[in-house]
C-alpha cells in the first residue's frame, strides 16, 4: 500500500487488484488397444499327477438352539417352569405350557417355537420328531435399586433378569 501524506491528514491509496479463476483444464486421453502377442508354446513333456483329494464331509447337524437373554423374569421362576417341560416332545412340551398359569410360560413357549423353527428352516429336522433335549436358564443382569423405609433410611432392592437357552433334537 502506499501512503501520501499531505498537511495534517492521512491519504491511503490503495492497489487493485483483480484475481483470475484457474478454469477447469479437461483432457481427453486415448486409449488404443494393441494385441498381445503370446510367446509361442514349447514342446515339453508335462508330467501330470493325480492328488487323491480328501473329501471332508461335516458331520450331520442333530440338534438346533435358540436363545434369550435379558428376560425380565426371576430366574428361579423360570426355573419352575422349565422343569415342566425338560425332555418332552415339542407339542406336548406346547400344550403343558398353554395350560401352564405362571408368568414365564408364555417367553419359554416362544423361545421352544423359535428353536424348533431354527431347526426345520436352518438344519432341515423333521418337526414332528422334534424334543427338547435340554434347556436351562442363568442368572442375567442384575439391576440394583432401593426402597425408601422408615425414618430416612433405605433398604435394598434387586430386580433379577435370566438368560433362557433351549437345545431341541430329534428322536
């Protein structure tokens, strides 16, 4: 910048200036394909062995799972109902589940219906031979609260959830 200074004040003269945009550049490449020229084949003898492939066959899938986690159900009280239910076919295991009056009758009647539909849709079981050959239920989260009490104080308070795992075979 420059300055001129005349009695007193303070002219500022200033430079112009103008800026040029760069305009996209576009190029078109050619591409010519040339023939390749292979190398001529030579006249040797080939040995040729034969490898006695192994095949490996995996062993036939005999049982199906299914699992739940996270139930919000006490895990003893699943417990009795599971017990019902242990090594019955898998429409009588249904019918005592339906008659069943406890709360987690109907999460382990939909867990058994899941384990056989794992079965016949993913492995190809048969599902009027299907059992179930073992089920169980394991401590899940446990989640910690309190309950207010008497004079200020508070007592403890924990609200148990189980995780259901169900094994079905056939017979």
């Amino acid at each position: 910048m420059a300055e001129t200074k005349t009695t007193g004040t303070k002219k500022t003269t200033a430079k112009k200036t103008t800026k040029k945009v760069a305009e996209p550049v576009t190029e078109v490449v050619e591409t010519v394909e040339t023939p390749v020229q292979e190398a001529p084949k030579k006249a040797t003898k080939k040995t040729t062995k034969k490898v006695d492939e192994v095949k490996e066959t995996k062993p036939a899938v005999t049982e199906a799972r299914a699992t739940a986690t996270n139930l919000r159900l006490t895990p003893r009280k699943a417990r009795l109902v599971i017990d019902l239910v242990r090594g019955k076919d898998v429409k009588l295991a249904l019918a005592i589940l339906s008659n069943t009056n406890r709360a987690a009758c109907a999460p382990v009647a939909k867990l058994i219906k899941s384990a056989v539909a794992n079965a016949t849709n993913n492995f190809g079981m048969d599902k009027e031979s299907l059992y179930i050959a073992s089920i169980w239920a394991n401590d899940g989260l446990k989640m910690k609260r309190y309950m207010p009490r008497a004079k200020g104080s508070a007592s403890g308070l924990v609200k148990r959830n189980c995780h259901i795992t169900v094994v079905v075979k056939m017979r």
